[in-house]
C-alpha cells in the first residue's frame, strides 16, 4: 500500500514555486498582432495572397533544409 500512497501524495512544489507566465503583455501583444496580420491577409486580392503564401512557403522549405 505504500506505493499507493505515493500516488496520492500531494507534490512536493507550490503554485507560488511555479511561475506559469512571467510577461503576459507578450501574449497580448502577440494575439494583437496576429489578429492585424489576418486582417491585412483577407483584405488583400487573391493573386497577392497566393504570392505571400508561396513566398512564405519557399522561406520556410529553405529555413527548414538548411
């Protein structure tokens, strides 16, 4: 039964040890800006769509072969 105990032990560390996020103005900012870079990408026409995203394709294949 002592391994069953075990189990249902409380951890050994503390919420107040744990420092979950330490600078949420970055995730704002990052959803802010992540929700004004959709905004510009919709609004755009369809054929600049297409070239942004096989720019970003093709950047992306290089960043990830080399």
């Amino acid at each position: 039964t002592s391994g069953h105990e075990a189990l249902l032990a409380p951890p050994t560390s503390t919420w107040s040890d744990i420092n979950i996020c330490t600078h949420p103005e970055v995730m704002v900012l990052s959803v802010v800006v992540a929700m004004v870079t959709c905004t510009v990408f919709l609004r755009l026409s369809c054929v600049l769509q297409l070239v942004f995203l096989l720019l970003a394709a093709v950047l992306y294949t290089y960043v990830i072969e080399t």
